[in-house]
C-alpha cells in the first residue's frame, strides 16, 4: 500500500463513522466522466476544491445579493453570502453526523449561475427567456458545461443534485415547489441559505436605514431572538433539534427530511413576508431594481442583435444564440455589466 492509499483510506474510514443516512464519498453515484479518484481527497472535498478555484465563484464578489452595487464595505455580496450559507450548513452538518464536505460543496456552489443585480437580474431575463431562467439551474448549466473552457467541472452526481434543487418558493421555507435535494445534506444547504440570508439582510436592511431591530414583528423577536446572533442560534439549534433522527442516534419517525419546528417556522415564516414587504419589494427599492432590469434587458438585447460581439469563454459556441447571450450576461458581474452597458450607450449608470 502506497502513502496515497493509506491517506483515502483514512479519509473514508473517516465518513463510515458518519451517520448512517450521511452521503457517503465512496459511494458517490459519481461523475459524468469517470476520473482516477484524487490521492488527497474524498470525491466531495475534490468537488468543493474545484468550486472554489472556477472563474464564476471569483465573480461573486462583485454581484449583488439585496442591495445594488452598495458604496459601503460591510454590505453583504453574493460571495459572502455564499460563505455564511456554507458556515451554517456545515454547522448543521456536523451536529448532525451528516457529511460536512458535502454540505460545504453544495453550499460554495448553489449560487455560481446567479446573474448580475440580483433577484431584479434574474426577473429580467426570466422575462427575456424562451424557457424562462432559475439561477439554481443556472448554477448547475454553469458547474456542467460553462465552467473550464466548456467542459464543465465534472463534478459529483450528489454536489449538482443539491445544486439545482436549492431554491425555495416565496410561501414557505419548508416548501418543496422548486424541488427537494436526493442527499439530507442537500436538504440542510436549503435551510442555511434561509438561515443565512433573513440574518444578513436584516443588518443590511439597518445598515441601509431601512429598518430597526424593534421594527421585526413581535413573532419574530419572540421566538427567534432580538439580536443577529440569537436568531442564527435560535434556527440553527431548531433545525438540529427536530432533524435529530439524521444523526442516527435515534429512530426515525415520520417523513425523512430535514426539518424545522412548527412555533419556529411560523416565525420564520413571518420573518420572510415581513422582509418582501419592507425590503425586498419596498417601494423605494423599486427604482433600482427597474433601472438593473433596464441594463440587463439592454446587454441582452445588443448581444442577441450583434452576438459576434461576445467575447468569452463563458459560451458554447454550438448553442443558439439566445443561449449564448444568456450565459454571457448572466455571467456578468454587476460593474462590468455597468461598464458595458455605458461603453455601447445602452444605459447610465444605476440610480443611487
């Protein structure tokens, strides 16, 4: 036995001790071309390495996650939403006894086809599409065929499953209209991007002047907590609490999936709404979001008009050209999409 094989060996030695519904690497459903397995690495550790060395995760710190290109340094980008999403769901993972290397891929990838602007980016070209357009299919277009030169990042069945299903419906957290991860890893990054994104754009809503912490309805401040540490605590331990069957340590009863408590998701629940209508949709707001989808609909139409002006790796030669110009602007980061849009007289700048 080699040192390379003494070093795998552990490492999945290391994830048979896990709980016994935890994704297992050496059982991974795998990869759409077979590779030799890394001499370092699980399958998923390889995947979560490949995510954060792409071109796409480098661009996230450039895109909007509420607020539109913000002046301040301390608003939330969709990259560091990305790391508190992981942060969380590995958190969970490991109380859990589930497979923390799994939940951190996922994590680091449900968010790379995320267009520029945010949720106003995404309306826009779901309204310019002919097949409409998710960004968590997107994300999984981009870990599958854009990423490397077209060839994708080959990544594991389990990482792309968690990575197309991790959008929720407006309605309800728990609710499973746009589709429920096959691994309960899958299942917890669903639930920390919720967990992520309510805390930091609170602050980001307080930072803004939007909000105050009194302002949360009484629900909330009630059953979660008053403060951005307590709600985290306060979810986090929630979802441990009635998932605990997950971890193997007891029977399971009942529907297996992760879960939220009926008193706690009626909070969050509540939270959510109270978050649409006082940020997300706030009338203020709207300006903004009008003038992101204005520059975004403009580069879609100039690229679908003039499409031998792309100039990216980014794109599939052989797709229609619709799709190209999808998957270049959806690439965008919001600056550049800013700079192209003024450097081909499409647009000014966005309204501050």
């Amino acid at each position: 036995m080699t040192v390379f094989d003494s070093i795998r060996l552990r490492l999945e030695e290391r994830e048979s001790l896990l709980s016994p519904f935890a994704a297992k690497s050496f059982h991974s459903r795998g990869r759409e071309r077979p590779e030799e397995p890394s001499p370092v690495r699980t399958e998923f550790q390889r995947d979560r390495d490949r995510i954060i060395h792409c071109k796409a995760f480098r661009r996230l710190k450039h895109k909007t996650q509420v607020f539109i290109s913000p002046v301040s340094d301390h608003f939330v980008t969709r990259l560091t939403h990305t790391l508190e999403v992981a942060q969380i769901g590995r958190t969970i993972a490991r109380a859990l006894n589930l497979n923390e290397d799994l939940a951190e891929a996922i994590a680091l990838g449900h968010d790379l086809g995320h267009p520029p602007f945010g949720h106003a980016g995404e309306e826009a070209l779901a309204s310019l599409l002919p097949e409409g357009f998710r960004h968590a299919e997107q994300s999984l277009r981009v870990v599958e065929k854009l990423e490397n030169g077209g060839h994708g990042l080959n990544l594991s069945w389990e990482v792309r499953d968690g990575i197309v299903n991790s959008s929720k419906v407006r309605e309800d957290i728990l609710a499973e209209g746009l589709g429920r991860p096959a691994m309960l890893e899958g299942q917890v990054v669903k639930l920390a991007d919720a967990v992520a994104y309510l805390n930091h754009d609170i602050a980001d809503a307080i930072r803004a002047g939007l909000l105050r912490e009194e302002d949360l309805p009484a629900i909330v401040q009630e059953r979660l907590g008053r403060s951005h540490p307590e709600r985290i605590n306060r979810l986090v331990c929630d979802i441990v609490e009635m998932s605990w069957w997950a971890s193997g340590e007891i029977e399971p009863a009942g529907e297996r999936r992760i879960a939220m408590s009926d008193t706690v998701l009626e909070a969050a629940n509540a939270l959510r709404e109270f978050m649409f209508q006082r940020v997300y949709l706030w009338e203020g707001r709207q300006e903004e979001a009008e003038n992101a989808k204005a520059v975004v609909r403009a580069l879609f139409e100039h690229y679908t008009a003039h499409p031998s002006e792309i100039r990216s790796d980014f794109v599939i030669a052989s797709d229609p050209s619709w799709r190209q110009v999808a998957d270049y602007v959806s690439g965008m980061t919001d600056g550049f999409a800013l700079r192209e849009a003024n450097r081909l007289g499409l647009a000014s700048a966005l309204h501050r």
